[in-house]
C-alpha cells in the first residue's frame, strides 16, 4: 500500500483533485488530507502537482485510490465543495412579501431556512421579514465569520471584506455557499 500526504498551508481553502478520475477534496487552511492507493511504493503510484486551481495527485498505477484525514476517516468526493453564490435568502423574502396577501398559499409553507440572510447588514435594504405567520416556522443560519450575515463581525470588518464577495469564490467570501429555502407542502387532493 502507498500513500502521499498534501496540506493546505495557505490562508483559504484548496481543491485536491485525484486524477486520473477527477474526484475533488477541499481542504480548509491548516489540513491534510491523505491519498492511499493499493500499489506498492516501489511503483512510483504518484505524481504531485501544485497549481492555479490547486494541487492534483496523479495515480499513476492501475488501483483505485481514497483519501482520508488526519483522523483517519474516509474524506469523500465533493467534500466541502463551495457551493456557488446564491442570494436565495433574500429571493426567497422577496417572494414572501410578494404572496404576503395570499392565505391559501402562505398555509401551505411548512417552513422557511435563510442561509446567508443579508437582513443583518446594518443599514441593508435587502428583501423583508417573512409575514407574522411565518415568524414561527423560519429559522436563520449564517456561517461564522460571513461579512453578509455574521452581525458579531463588527460593521467596519464588514464593509471591508464586502469586496471579497464579489469574487466568485466561496474561498474569497464565505457568503458564496449560502441560499433560502421554500418548503412548500402539497395542496388538499
């Protein structure tokens, strides 16, 4: 069995690719990730490349390959994938407002879940409250250290990382992964 250990030193997160299948691994700053394939390491199995888009080892002998953590689990493809940016928290409060005068509709909406809710930003005009009948089933989540949503960040850090957001990165802003969800229930039959 051989293996190879990368980490991520820098100050955002980095994609592992194992290729030759392509499988994505994301490390946060400060993590190793491990790669094992069943060759024996007097085969050569691997080749590191550290680039642009991050590093990629290549498994060069005919065996599949995992990968694992420092703790030893299995660390699976797509892990920690950053999701696109998304305004979806405030999309969905639009829509609320929008069918606000619409009982027959708002009684259907099992619940609502705001991730990224920019109405925490201090002074943001940016989508409403969902209507007093929702209050009850909406639920708020905002990662920590998110200049859109996370108000313990004080207002000056905010504005200032605010440009980092519009980069298409989750790396450069952690408000990149973030959306709203509609749970809609199905009407009377």
């Amino acid at each position: 069995m051989a293996k190879t250990s990368v980490s991520n030193e820098t100050s955002s997160m980095v994609c592992l690719w194992v290729e030759p299948w392509g499988t994505d691994h994301w490390m946060r700053p400060g993590e190793e990730f491990t790669v094992v394939t069943e060759a024996e390491p007097e085969q050569s199995p691997f080749n590191v490349v550290v680039h642009d888009e991050g590093i990629t080892v290549w498994v060069n002998a005919g065996h599949d390959a995992e990968v694992f953590d420092k703790n030893g689990d299995m660390v699976p493809c797509g892990y920690r994938r950053p999701a696109r940016y998304s305004q979806g928290a405030a999309v969905v409060l639009e829509a609320l407002n929008m069918l606000r005068n619409d009982p027959q509709v708002l009684e259907r909406i099992s619940g609502i879940g705001l991730f990224g809710d920019p109405k925490t930003f201090t002074g943001a005009v940016i989508g409403v409250p969902p209507p007093d009948t929702l209050l009850e089933r909406t639920e708020a989540q905002c990662a920590e250290g998110d200049p859109i949503c996370d108000a313990s960040i004080p207002l000056g850090q905010r504005i200032l990382q605010l440009p980092l957001c519009k980069i298409d990165s989750a790396e450069a802003c952690l408000h990149h992964g973030h959306q709203g969800v509609l749970l809609i229930s199905p009407g009377p039959s």
